[in-house]
C-alpha cells in the first residue's frame, strides 16, 4: 500500500510555472511600483525558489519509483533506494523550503506551506524507513497518514497561490 501511495505521489509532485501577463502603464506611484515589485517577487518565488524544491521531489520521487509499484522487487532493495537516494535528496528540498528568502507579506504564509508540506513528506519517508527497519506494520501506516497528509498541504499551497498569482495577474499553472 505504501508503494502505491508514494508513486502516486510521484505524480503529483510539484511543478510549476508561471509568466507575467500584465502590463506596465507609465505610472510612476508608490501603489504601482509596490504592486510590480510584489508581481516580480512571486513570480521569481515560483520560478526559482519553488522549482529548485520541485527539482529535488521530482528526483527523490523518480528513485523512489524505481523500487515500488510495478518495480517492486524486495524490500531490502527499497530500503537502500531509500537511505541512499530518496531521504537524501529529499532532504535537500526540505531545505531548499526551508531557506526560501521573502520579504512580501503575502509570500510569507506560501513559504510556510512549502516547509510544512516538505516537513510532511519527510516524515512519511522516515516513517516508511523506521517501519523497513523494524518490519512493524503501524509505521507504514503512518507513513501513509503522513503522505496523505502532505497531498492536503500542497493542494492547498497550489489553490492558495492561485489566488495571489491571480491577484497579480500572474499565469500560474500547477501539474498536479
């Protein structure tokens, strides 16, 4: 059941794109300058500090693929594409998440749901580790609470900046 859980993960994984759409009038206000400057701001957001956490789920997710599912052979073999491959990079997008740089009110909240998201997940390779490990069937079932979980939290990433981007006239299309 974990397997199929992680590589249907595996497809709904974080990626996203957007470009600007609007148009600059020669106003020259306080408003309009703090409105382009929250516009740049989300679109580099997305366009850099997401994809470089989408980078590394899409390779954590890709190896993981590569052991569950229909690739399924052993659980000793999932177990060392998992501490070898999958926890590590996946750390890595935790950290990405986690070092994201805002100024904007408005993205602050985003950030937040990108770390608790990546922290989620995280947690539900742990857990499908420990429950490798000590072959007790509660932790995988955790892991899948976890997983679960962590769909909710980027569902609501992907609608929540909908509405920002849409805010700021930004094209934002999410792959989920």
């Amino acid at each position: 059941m974990a397997k199929l859980i992680y590589s249907l993960i595996a497809v709904l994984i974080l990626l996203v794109g957007c470009s600007n759409n609007s148009t600059t009038k020669e106003e020259d206000t306080k408003e309009e300058a703090s409105f382009d400057e929250t516009q740049k701001e989300v679109v580099d957001f997305i366009n850099n500090d997401v994809a470089k956490v989408s980078a590394y789920e899409t390779e954590a997710n890709e190896a993981l693929e590569t052991v569950t599912g229909d690739n399924f052979k052993s659980d000793e073999e999932l177990y060392k594409v998992l501490i070898n491959q999958v926890i590590p990079t996946y750390e890595k997008a935790v950290n990405e998440a986690k070092n994201m740089e805002v100024t904007s009110s408005e993205l602050k909240p985003l950030k937040k749901q990108m770390e608790e998201a990546t922290s989620t997940y995280y947690d539900a390779l742990q857990l499908e580790k420990q429950g490798l490990e000590t072959k007790e069937e509660d932790l995988f079932g955790q892991s899948n609470a976890k997983a679960q979980e962590y769909l909710l939290l980027i569902k609501d990433y992907h609608e929540d900046m909908g509405k920002l981007a849409k805010k700021y006239d930004i094209d934002y299309q999410s792959e989920q």
